[in-house]
C-alpha cells in the first residue's frame, strides 16, 4: 500500500468525537462495523450491551467489539457527555505479538461481559488528552501525521488493555425486564432454527402482541428488527472465522440465500463476500 492508499485508508478508519448533548435520547440496538471505545464523562443514561445492562457512572470506559449489539438510553435529566473513538481493528492487526495482542480487551472475552472498566479522574485526564492529539494529527496531511496516528492509537489501546487487567469492571447489571432477557437467551440459543413472533410466544405461553410490545419498549427495536441484526452479527463471526458466505448464511440462520446478500449489505454497508475478502487481507 502506498502512502497515498494509506492516507485513505486511515482517514476512512478512523473516528473520534468529544460530544455533549441535551434532553432525553434512545438507540435501537446496532453494531459497529469498527471497534469502538466509549468513555462516559456524565449525563443519566443506561448502556445494554447483549443482555446485560449497565447504570453509567463518569469514568466508565466501554469497550465494544464489531460483533456485540448495543444501545445507549439517556434520560435527559442532565447533559450527557462522551468521548467516542471508532477503529478498524486491521489498522493495528499487524502490530501485536505474542506477548501483546492490542485487541485483546475486545477480543478474549464472551460476548456482552467485561465490557465496563471503572477508570479515576487522572486516568480520564490522561486519556482525554491522548485522545484529543490523536484526533488533531489523524486530521492534519503533514508529513508523518499517517504514522502519528497509528503510533498513538497504539499507545492508547496498550494503556486500555493494561487498565482492562488491572481495574476493576463494572459488574454486568440485571436485564431491564426479565421476560426480554429470557427471550434474548432463547434466540441467541436458537439462531439458526426458524425463530417467528408465534413460535416464540408460544414457547414463553404469552400473548404475541404483548411479548411484541414488550420487547419493542424495553429494546428499542422490533422482535423481528432483533433476529435479523443477531444474525447478521452472526454472520460476521462466521465470515471472521473462515467460513464462505454460503456457509455463513446457512449457519446465521438465513433461508434465503438472496435475502441474506441483501440484508448483510443494508446493515453493514458492503456485500458478504466483500467483508470476507477484507477479513483476509
């Protein structure tokens, strides 16, 4: 890759955000297709993370992978603060080693647990202010701003792997509503079987339409709107792990090989076969 390749490549990598917003604001539940690292500075809000839930206190350092489904809920009773960053995990793929995996707070943990490191107010400063020069050198095209980038991103991903071990985690919170987290269980267990509003009602013994209200008040999202998302996260693990994209649409759970490309595609912004072929560059 030559510089100028690589210019593009890091400038689209890449995304930092320090921001402040007011009032009261819910996400349904998504992916990156970037690793992401969130840290909280204030606001009321509560952050689900597959199944569990987590009340935000300042200093709450996130750390999601591409494959996790999330969403953030701020309550609006005071101004809601953040610092985002958003990676390509391939920038810095190359740089670990044997004793250093860069990624391993992302990577050597089961899906939706350890995902909330408590960090100090000195420990907030000092990554605030990394923050803050890897995002003014990852703007600028001075000679060296390429290899600035990526040497800070290094550092600051070394920093958070080494509070990942050492501080303490927040504790997975309780699921906002018990029924949801059953449902959520059962369909992670069941993914690629056929999985419908009726079949899955019947299985719990409630009523379809108050189980579909149910999980649309307490997720953000619909029953059928969640399936679909878990599977395509699936379908990226298995894509990650070497599988075809045959082999990937059969093992997510799509019947349909036309409607998989197409669902992957909307939800991720490229085609299967391309993100495989990423994977494995």
């Amino acid at each position: 890759m030559n510089r100028e390749q690589h210019g593009l490549a890091l400038q689209d990598s890449l995304f930092i955000e320090h921001a402040r917003s007011e009032g009261p604001a819910q996400a349904a539940f998504h992916f990156h297709d970037d690793y992401e690292i969130y840290l909280f500075l204030g606001g009321d809000v509560e952050f689900y993370v597959e199944q569990s839930m987590h009340r935000l206190r300042r200093g709450h350092l996130i750390l999601c992978n591409d494959k996790e489904l999330h969403r953030i809920c701020h309550f609006g009773k005071v101004p809601y603060e953040r610092m985002t960053i958003r990676f390509d995990q391939r920038l810095v793929r190359g740089l670990s080693t044997s004793f250093t995996n860069l990624l391993g707070c992302f990577q050597n943990r089961p899906p939706g647990h350890r995902n909330v490191v408590r960090i100090d107010e000195e420990q907030i400063a000092y990554m605030r202010e990394t923050g803050r020069k890897l995002q003014e050198v990852s703007r600028n095209r001075r000679y060296g701003s390429d290899v600035l980038t990526i040497a800070y991103l290094t550092e600051l991903l070394v920093w958070i792997n080494q509070r990942f071990g050492e501080n303490e985690h927040d504790p997975a919170g309780r699921p906002a509503h018990a029924m949801v987290a059953e449902i959520m269980a059962y369909i992670d267990e069941r993914l690629s079987d056929e999985l419908s509003l009726g079949q899955i009602a019947e299985h719990f013994a409630v009523d379809p339409s108050h189980l579909s209200h149910q999980f649309k008040r307490r997720t953000g999202s619909t029953l059928y709107q969640y399936v679909l998302i878990k599977r395509i996260a699936a379908a990226k693990r298995h894509l990650s792990q070497g599988a075809s994209v045959t082999e990937a649409c059969g093992l997510s759970g799509f019947n349909d090989y036309s409607n998989f490309i197409r669902t992957f595609k909307k939800l991720t912004g490229v085609s299967p076969g391309k993100y495989e072929a990423t994977r494995r560059a």
